[in-house]
C-alpha cells in the first residue's frame, strides 16, 4: 500500500509575536494542527493519481495557472461558510476531488492536534496534581478554557518555560480564570462552564510546580508519526510506504518511529498534491467553522465583561443555504466518513475542532432529501449546535471512562 502525507497550518515553534500574542492565535493561522495521510494499493493508486491528474489540469486551465496547483491556490474567503463561498472553480474542483476519492474508497487518516493543548498538556505534566485527578479531563478543561477567553500576554510565562515562569504563568491563570467565572454568574448558557472553571480554580490552588521543569516550545513531530504507525498498524498489511514532501523533522521522526518513509518533492509528486488539497480542505473547514464561535479576544483582563457571554455562539445559517447538488455532495461525503474502515480521525484529549467538522457532514446526512433538509432552514445552526454538542458530551463520557 502507499499513502500521501500532508498537513496544513503548521508551525515548527510556538512563540509570542511583538504585539504580545502567540502565533499560534494569530488571524491567519489556526490553533489546529491538521495532518493527512491519503492512499491505498499501490496498483488502484495508479488509476487514481491518473484521474486526478486530468482534474489537476483541468482546473489549472480553468484557472490559467502556469505553476503548481496547491491547496493555498484557492483564496481562503472562499470557504468562509464551506461550499457555499466556493467560487466556481473552487467548487468545481473540490466536487471533482471527492468524486474521485469516493469512486475509489481511499483510505485516509485526518488527524487534530490542538497547540494550545500540546502547551497545556505539558504545563499539566509539570504540576503535582492531587492523585484524584484525571489528567486527560483536567488538561482537556484547561485547554478549552485557554483557547476560548484568549488573554494577550497569558502565554508569556509559559513559552519562557521555566519552573519560576511556570509558577507566574499558574498566577495568571488563576486570575483569568475567576474573572471569568465572576463575569458569567448568572448567564444561563455558561452554567456548565461555571462548575468546570471553579474545579479548575480549586485544582491550581493545590497543585504546585515541580522543580526544574520546562516547556519545549518547538512542535514534537513524534506524536505525528505515532498517529500515523497506529493507523498503519491498524491495516495490518506488510508493505506501507508513505510518501512525504520534503520536510526534515517529519521525516526523521516518521524514521524513528518505524514508519516506512519517503521524501519527495510536491513538484514531482501527485500523491503529494492530491493530499495537499485534501488536507487544505479540511483545514479551512475547521478555521471557519471555528471562528464563527469563538468567544471574544481580550488585551487586558479589565476587558472581560458579562456582555460578552450572553449570547450564544452559532455558526453562520450561510453554512447551511445548500443549492441541492451541494447538499448531495455533502451528504455522499459524510456517508463516505461513515465508513470506518476507511479512515480513522487522531487527537490528543481535546477533540472538539475535528468533531465539529465531521458533525457538519453528519448533520447534514440526517435529511432523507433536499426537501426535508430545507424545511426550517432559518434553524439549522441551531440545531446543528445541539447536534454537535450531544454528540461532544457523549464522546467525552466514553473517553473519561476509557481513561479511568
């Protein structure tokens, strides 16, 4: 077998930006690490890379684009609210694409990895916890508090990394929190988030740093080829090869990890840029389906008010204003996602960003036809927002017992 690898909003260290921020929550860039690996028997990739060479020229020729196709091709305005903004060529490619990977079955893996928890999750580690604890809960709690009430300066300490800074950074943390948690007294859609925030508080105030500890900052692509040696694994075939664009550290850590590897230039390869565009997809699916519920960002803590968290966050309806032949493409491709012998999704404990994307599918697959689905249009991010955090509430049961 042969699969392609690519991922999309990578950044090899986190680190803050003058305007006291980290990169990683800068506007062009997505606390998502989102990778891929693309492929099957070497023979039926064959077929497959040769159809998609005659989509690749295609679009290139509708585009009247002299050099290589990629993913960043496509401006990112145009997945705003998913195939809705497409523009024609945008749409007509993508359309193409998983026609071309349903028509063959392709397996796939897509995996998630919040930033924000890869710092967290380390921070977590550097604390003596109170033994009851669990520290996947405790570090998904924490990284979703972080990455929703964004606090310019917050991460300061923590990127500084050692023990001193640490014990700063649990300060400030601390302070965030309860403000936070004196802000949303009262508003009925934080009451959850209320009882998480003051265990989190009471778990802090007990937990010291341990001595010489530190935070690396630079992205452990190890727990990338870990992802990878387990979906491979899980084929239980002899012979996987897995194709890579040049990308040092990638490499070495696919090598390390006894993944079959190979470099090759993007140039070169149209596993590579099939891949590319695929994981591209999916990337800019997750930003704006993201970014559509974010909380807001604040430069001081003094900004926090309560007003900010009375409504409730929705994606955008445009998400769901479907011309027919785009709401039976999505309900193919969320059929094809269903199909768990193909593909498998990888995360660390906070999984809420690939969840939302391929409940987006689902959701949308529950409609028997386009009549159906247009029938209370108005509500769909409504109800889509109970949908996806059902469906978050019961994956997060099963995996704190899978952890107890």
């Amino acid at each position: 077998m042969i699969f392609y690898y690519d991922e999309t909003f990578h950044d090899r260290k986190i680190t803050m930006l003058s305007n006291g921020y980290p990169n990683i929550y800068e506007i062009n860039d997505n606390d998502s690490f989102v990778f891929a690996i693309l492929g099957e028997e070497e023979n039926k990739m064959e077929l497959v890379l040769r159809e998609y060479e005659e989509i690749e020229n295609l679009t290139k020729k509708d585009l009247k684009l002299e050099g290589e196709l990629k993913s960043t091709t496509f401006k990112r305005k145009f997945f705003k609210n998913g195939f809705v903004t497409m523009d024609l060529n945008c749409k007509k490619f993508y359309t193409n694409l998983f026609m071309l990977i349903l028509k063959y079955n392709l397996k796939f893996q897509v995996g998630c990895i919040s930033k924000t928890e890869y710092l967290v999750f380390q921070f977590a580690n550097a604390l003596v916890l109170p033994s009851n604890i669990i520290i996947g809960s405790f570090t998904y709690s924490l990284t979703k508090f972080i990455e929703q009430h964004r606090l310019y300066n917050l991460f300061q300490d923590l990127i500084k990394g050692e023990t001193f800074f640490l014990e700063r950074f649990k300060v400030s943390l601390i302070q965030l929190l309860c403000k936070v948690l004196e802000e949303i007294k009262g508003v009925v859609r934080e009451e959850k988030e209320e009882n998480a925030i003051k265990q989190l508080i009471q778990i802090l105030m007990v937990s010291q740093v341990k001595v010489n500890k530190s935070i690396c900052k630079s992205w452990n692509y190890d727990i990338i080829a870990e992802a990878i040696k387990l979906r491979i694994g899980e084929l239980n075939k002899k012979d996987v090869t897995v194709i890579i664009d040049k990308e040092p550290l990638t490499y070495e850590a696919f090598l390390n990890s006894g993944v079959n590897a190979e470099e090759c230039d993007s140039k070169k390869s149209l596993g590579i840029r099939m891949t590319d565009m695929f994981i591209g997809f999916i990337g800019r699916f997750i930003y704006y389906l993201k970014s559509d519920v974010h909380e807001q960002n604040y430069k001081r803590l003094s900004d926090i008010k309560k007003k900010d968290f009375v409504d409730k966050r929705l994606i955008n309806n445009n998400w769901f204003n479907l011309k027919e032949e785009e709401f039976y493409l999505i309900k193919q491709i969320a059929e094809f996602f269903n199909q768990s012998t193909y593909w498998s999704a990888f995360t660390l404990y906070y999984m809420d960003d690939i969840t939302t994307f391929f409940n987006y599918f689902h959701y949308i697959m529950q409609y028997k036809d386009y009549n159906e689905f247009c029938k209370n249009k108005d509500m769909h991010n409504e109800y889509f927002n109970s949908y996806a955090c059902e469906y978050l509430l019961s994956s997060y049961k099963n995996l704190n017992k899978q952890i107890l």
